[in-house]
C-alpha cells in the first residue's frame, strides 16, 4: 500500500497511537505521520503510507491553520489544561479592543520559545522527558511567522483564536506570550487543526471511517502522491535523459523555475523533480 491519508486525529489519543491504530487497520508497517499533534488536540494529521513516507518532511513544511481556546488568569506547567497549574493572576479590564491591539503585535516573524513539554531534542532526550523529571533547561528562542491571527470569540476572560503558522510554532507557547503581553496568564483550552497545506478538515477521515472502508476494501481514502502534490506535469523523452535522471543527474530542461511531477513518455509517474535556469533534477523518486 502507498499513498497519504488525511486524518482526523481525535482528541485524547497521540500522533503515534495514531499511528499504531493505521498499522493494524491495514496492515502496513511503513507509516509515518508529518507533524505531531498533542494529546489535547484534534483535527489534520496527514499520513504517508509505504513509499510516501518519503514525503514526510515535504509536508511537515507546510503552513498550518489551528483554532485554539484560551482562558486568562492562570498557566499551566504544559501551557494548556493537561497540565498542573502552576500560578494565577487577575484578570482586569481586558477589552476585546485591547486583545486585537495586542495580538496585532505576533504578526509576522516572531522569536519563540519552545515549551518544555515538547517533542524538542536537546542532547538526545526530549525535553518532555526532562520535564516529568521536573528538570527545565534553557531553550533557544526559534524564528516562527504568525500569518494571521483572528480572534472567534471573546469575552473578557475565555475566548477563541484562529491563526495561520508556519512550521514549528508552538500554539501553546503563542497563547502564553499573548497572556503575559496582556499583563495576565493565559492556558490553552482546546486546539483544532484545520489545515496542513491545501488538506482540510472538511476533506479529512476519522480512524473509525478509514477502518470501516477498508474492511469493504474501499480505498477513497488514500490520496496518491502524484495526485497529492498538484505541482505542473513534465513528460520526460528520451533513454539518454531518463538515465541521466534516474541516476541523480541533472537534465537539460526548457521550463520555468519550480516544482513539476515527471513522468516519462509512456506516461508512468516517475517523481517530483526541480527545474532551475532550464536544469532540471529530481528530488524524490518513485
């Protein structure tokens, strides 16, 4: 089996268990997931079965869109409800005006903090491991870029955000810094993954949907990598350029600069190639 599922990952389980639960409905091992989700959160996990595992850093790239709850007045040692509270403080006066004027001030590049209860590596232990040991180290601040921030709801001590990230930011970690900017504290409540790229949660599948269609051998849910990135197609002619392409070379190519699918002249998918000042060669091959 090869191609890439997105899923709609249910609060209350991990990325991996996600994971886990795939590889025993369809019998596959290779199986890897772009970009985790915590415990607390739901929504868009796109997942790269077989051979497409190969595209599992592609899509870890991509911008992300997330809906996130908050309340004010108190933090968490996770920055969200899963964790202990670890201090509080009043909430005075904070005016849906003064939340806009602050929140105007995280768009862009930002520097952030990465929480200590994350997946992070320092020293080959992930920093939530330090973390249930109650140890805390330094971490170095890492450049994000908040797209947009749009404020659902609010009023005056709970409220909901939706924003557009690039890869790395931490929502958890955004939602505390906009609590301290408010001169309060502020928790995640809830966290929702709508997007990954152009995969929606309106186009997602829940774990329960995909066992149920492949018992009835339906696979509608597996998207091929061809057609998963929508990039132009080329048709590669000719043996001296086929082997100089499926050897790692660089072909002679009339196109503009960017992405393409290439396929050769039989019209078998071959990979996905780049094309820069009319060279073209392949990055992932299939």
């Amino acid at each position: 089996m090869e191609g890439i599922i997105n899923v709609n990952k249910p609060s209350g389980i991990t990325s991996f268990d996600v994971v886990r639960k795939l590889r025993r409905i369809l019998h596959e091992r290779k199986i890897g997931h772009t970009g985790t989700l915590d415990p607390l959160a739901q929504g868009v996990l796109v997942v790269c079965i077989g051979k497409a595992t190969k595209m599992v850093q592609d899509i870890e790239g991509y911008e992300k869109t997330y809906t996130a709850g908050f309340e004010l007045g108190y933090r968490t040692d996770t920055y969200d409800t899963e964790g202990q509270v670890i201090e509080k403080r009043e909430v005075n006066d904070i005016t849906l005006d003064k939340l806009q004027e602050v929140l105007k001030n995280f768009i862009g590049e930002i520097e952030q903090i990465p929480p200590m209860y994350s997946a992070l590596k320092v020293d080959g232990k992930k920093l939530y491991e330090l973390a249930r040991q109650g140890i805390e180290i330094e971490r170095k601040a890492r450049l994000i870029e908040i797209k947009s921030i749009d404020i659902i709801e609010f009023d005056g001590v709970k409220g909901k955000i939706r924003c557009d990230v690039s890869k790395g930011t931490y929502i958890r970690s955004l939602i505390d810094d906009i609590g301290k900017a408010l001169g309060t504290l502020a928790t995640m409540t809830s966290l929702v993954r709508e997007k990954v790229g152009s995969s929606s949660i309106k186009n997602s599948y829940t774990l329960e949907e995909i066992e149920a269609m492949s018992l009835e051998e339906k696979l509608d849910f597996l998207c091929s990598v061809e057609d998963f990135f929508k990039y132009p197609k080329i048709t590669l002619e000719g043996e001296k350029n086929m082997v100089l392409f499926l050897n790692g070379n660089t072909v002679r190519f009339t196109a503009a600069d960017g992405r393409y699918r290439i396929y050769d002249d039989a019209g078998k998918f071959l990979g996905l190639c780049n094309v820069s000042n009319n060279l073209l060669k392949g990055y992932k091959y299939f």
